[in-house]
C-alpha cells in the first residue's frame, strides 16, 4: 500500500532545472519553479520595469 508518484495532473511536473515539485509555473511552458524563474528571467527574456 506505498504510495505511488502521479504520472499526470498537478503533481506530475517538475522544474526542469532543479527538479523541485514546489512553486512549479507552467505558463507559456516554461515547467521551472519560481525561484528558478526569479534567477533565470534574463536568460529567459523578461524585463524588468523599476
């Protein structure tokens, strides 16, 4: 009766930089967690508007 990982729905994905499950963002495909977002959103292309 272990639990088995789920192969689709929320908690199927994961950050395709550090694997982390948690604070996953899936908009426009992106699959990273936001603290991966945060560090790579020049790599990425977004700007900063201060």
């Amino acid at each position: 009766m272990g639990h088995q990982p789920s192969s689709f729905g929320q908690g199927s994905g994961s950050c395709h930089i550090c694997s982390n499950r948690h604070g996953l963002i899936r908009k426009y495909g992106l699959n990273m967690c936001r603290q991966c977002s945060l560090q790579y959103a020049n790599d990425i292309g977004f700007i900063r508007l201060d």
